[in-house]
C-alpha cells in the first residue's frame, strides 16, 4: 500500500534485483538484475542471506555512506512484488529510496534506462510489484537484452542465454549498472539518470544517445 514518507524517520534504501531462483535461470536474459545486484553486493563486501520471511534473499550494509537492503526475491519473476512489498512495509521505506532492476527486450542490449513513474510494459515482474506497492511512484533501472526475432516467442527469448558475443560486453554492461545505482545513493536519481541515460549501445557504439 502506498505511504507517505516521515522524514523525522531515518530509513534504508531497498535496492532489488529481479530473477528466477534456481541454476536453470542463471545465466538467461531474465535474470540479468539478479546479476546486477550480485555484483553490487560483491563490490562492497555484502553477503546474501535467506529470509524466508520476506520471499527473499537479503545483503544488508552501507553503499556509498547510504544503508541498504539488497533483495532477490525467491518468488520467480511474476510474484517479485510480494517480497518488495514485504521488505518496504517491515522496513518502513519510503517509495523515493526503492530502485529496481530488470531486463528489457524493448532496449538495445547493453543500454541502461533509469526512470521514475514509468509504465511496466510488458515486464511482468514490474506489473507485479507496481501491484503489491499499489503504485508505480518508484525508480527502475532497465537493463537491455535486446530483442527477439519477429516469430520467436517473448518468453522463450527472456529465458535463454546471451550470445557469445553478447556475453563479452556483459561485464562492462553490469559494472555501468552498478555504477548508476551508486550514483542514485551518492548523488540523487537525477544525477544517476543523466549517466545511465547516455550510455551507448556496446555492440553498436555509434548508435548510442
């Protein structure tokens, strides 16, 4: 349910990865936020635990002097707002310090877009948590896998692995997502927005922003 912030109340920043639990998924398009806040947790020495009572599994610590709560729901990806939603709640965070992560095939792939008060499309793990929190007055941060063929069906493609060529550019692709993300705890969302929105493509450079 949304809130209204109480800024008397000091409170962490949540930042979730959504994903499919479970090896299968690892590697595949879908669960390219898991891999983004993997790496952020690695970065800065945090380390994930089951929390069976929030559908997730969480890394707590500090992130460029900002506290945080890492989250990887357990949920698969069409249920990942109840486990947003139960961390928000018990935590008590207002909806200006939660950003999410996830891919999208509507974006070239290795291009970044870091939006507040967008719609979900047709990301179904975004429909889900834009449904548990009743809004969608949060940050997302959108992680290009690039697009399927004209006949290749949308979930077969989400749930199937990088090419080889793709996955070259994955590690630079998630360290530029990181990047963006401290830059929203250090130096705000728009600050963070103007970075992530002028990467280029990598696989295409010279069609970048």
């Amino acid at each position: 349910m949304e809130r209204s912030e109480n800024p008397a109340v000091p409170s962490k920043y949540l930042i979730v990865g959504l994903g499919n639990p479970g090896k299968p998924y690892e590697k595949t398009r879908h669960n390219i936020g898991f891999a983004c806040v993997d790496l952020l947790a690695s970065k800065h020495r945090l380390e994930f635990r089951e929390k069976s009572k929030f559908k997730g599994l969480l890394a707590e610590g500090v992130v460029e002097n900002s506290p945080v709560v890492i989250l990887k729901p357990q949920t698969f990806m069409n249920l990942s707002g109840e486990a947003v939603a139960l961390v928000a709640q018990y935590l008590q965070i207002g909806l200006s310090r939660i950003l999410v992560i996830v891919d999208d095939v509507d974006i070239p792939f290795g291009q970044l877009r870091l939006r507040i008060n967008s719609s979900a499309g047709t990301h179904n793990g975004l429909k889900s948590v834009e449904h548990s929190l009743q809004t969608n007055r949060y940050a997302r941060l959108r992680i290009g896998v690039g697009s399927p063929e004209m006949k290749e069906d949308l979930a077969n493609y989400v749930l199937r692995s990088f090419s080889v060529e793709e996955e070259k550019f994955i590690p630079e692709v998630l360290e530029k997502a990181v990047q963006a993300v401290e830059i929203w705890l250090d130096r705000g969302i728009t600050r963070a927005m103007d970075f992530a929105n002028r990467l280029q493509d990598p696989l295409n450079p010279s069609n970048g922003n």
